[in-house]
C-alpha cells in the first residue's frame, strides 16, 4: 500500500516520464476498457519511419488543471527534434496509446501539428472513448481523422503490444473479460462518428470551445448493453466496473503474435536500463 501510494505521489510530481517502463497496476488500472477511471494515460514513441530503434519514448498523465498528456507529449516531441533531428527530410511515425481518445481540443492540437509537420505519422490508438455523445467532440475526432492521423479502438492485440513493450516482456498480458465486446462497441461508436463527415473538406469547420450539444444520434451505439449511464463514460467520475458473466481474467496466448518483431523493439528500447 504504502508502494503504491508513492507511485502517485511521483506521479503527480513527474506527470511525464521518459525512458521508464509503466507499472502494471498502472496499465491495467488505466487501459481496462471496462474499467472507467478519472485521469488519462498516454503511452507514446516515436522513430524513423525506416528504423525500429525508438528515438524518444515513455508515458504521460494529465495533469488536472493544467496540462493534458497529449500536450505533454507533443511538447517533448517538439523539443527533441529541434534539439536532435535539424534534419527536415526524415520521416517518422509518432504512436500514442491512449486510455482515452483525445478531448476536442487536444484533437485540434494534435491535428494542427500533424498538418505542420507533414514528415511525421501520427498514429492514436485507444482504449476508451472520451464523451463520445458530444457534439464537439465528434468534431474533434473527426478533424483529426480529416488531418491524416491514424485513429482505432484498441483490441486485444493493441493491449497485448502496448504491454509488452511499455511495462513488461517477461510476463504475459492478462486478458480481462468483457475487453472484445468492449472494443466491438467502441469501434462501432468511433465509426459511425467518423462517418458522418461525409463532406471532408467541411470537416471539423466547428472551433474546439463551440458545439456541444449532445447527440443523441450516437446514444443507441454507446455500450448500453453493460448499463453504462452516459454521465460514466467520462474521465471525471468515480471508477465504475462492468461486471459479465466470467468472473476471474486469464492469461492470454502470444502463439499468433508477432512476437520477433516486438523483441527487436524491446532489445534496442531497454538498452539504456
């Protein structure tokens, strides 16, 4: 308990670590899609795109009041480039795992910097869906899609990854029940948002502070099933279970992972431990 208890006492302190691996309590507490919690993480690397060594890499909380994790992280990424790669014709690949999908405004964030920086890919995969009912956050997200980022739900192999590379490779990830049903929804949810910008060159036209009405157009595609009130699909509410049928999580196989792939990440990522 008392461990515990000073992770978040070092987490407030340092909302953005770099080159440290996440605790698990953390992954699983955070990134369970039937789990809703009060803050946001972020997972995030960058590299070239022709090379698997991680030039930049760790995660991030929001920081209440102050700074979101995607902001944090754009930040750093920013620095480092100018500080490191002057180099204005290597491209890159930026992927963040999220626990929740970006807020409206860091959906305009990221996607005016995807617009500025064209040699970077920005690929956002999440957990969670952010106020998905709201307006304005539909046109955050659809903005963002409209810029050239890369927007998933995160499934089963997206977690089994992130954990692998981000906490540990010397365990495997332990699969909570519910977590298909869980993505199926969400996807369900993201696409019919997507989809309704059928106009691309009007898409996002609305300012990140207007539109948020609710839609209700989106409610019937919301995880209702597992009894979810709106208000709880939020990041700003008591943590709240979605209980099914099963009853313990189990381990999962990595048999039809890529897993060679993921070691050479890991061998090179770990190489400053």
């Amino acid at each position: 308990m008392e461990e515990i208890h000073r992770d978040d006492i070092a987490r407030k302190k340092h909302p953005l670590r770099l080159r440290k691996r996440l605790p698990q309590d953390h992954f699983y507490q955070e990134f369970c899609n039937t789990l809703r919690t009060c803050r946001t993480l972020l997972c995030f690397s960058l590299c070239q795109s022709t090379k698997i060594l991680w030039d930049i890499w760790g995660y991030a909380y929001n920081k209440p009041g102050h700074s979101h994790a995607e902001s944090m992280v754009l930040e750093e990424i920013k620095t480092f480039l100018t500080q490191n790669q002057p180099d204005k014709t290597l491209k890159y690949t930026l992927t963040l795992y999220m626990s929740f999908s970006p807020c409206n405004e860091c959906c305009y964030r990221l996607a005016t910097y995807a617009k500025l920086e064209r040699r970077i890919k920005i690929n956002v995969m999440f957990s969670k869906l952010y106020f998905p009912e709201h307006r304005k956050i539909q046109k955050g997200l659809q903005y963002l899609e409209c810029a050239g980022v890369s927007l998933k739900v995160m499934e089963k192999q997206d977690f089994v990854t992130c954990f692998y590379l981000f906490v540990t490779e010397h365990e495997a990830f332990q699969e909570w029940h519910c977590l298909d049903d869980m993505t199926k929804q969400y996807s369900s949810t993201l696409q019919a948002i997507l989809n309704q910008c059928v106009n691309r060159s009007d898409c996002g036209k609305d300012s990140p502070g207007h539109g948020a009405k609710e839609n209700s157009h989106y409610q019937h595609l919301l995880p209702s099933q597992y009894n979810i009130p709106a208000e709880s699909l939020t990041p700003e509410h008591h943590t709240k279970h979605i209980y099914c049928e099963a009853e313990t999580p189990w381990k999962c196989s990595l048999n039809d992972l890529s897993i060679s792939n993921m070691k050479s990440v890991k061998r090179k990522l770990f190489d400053e431990d």
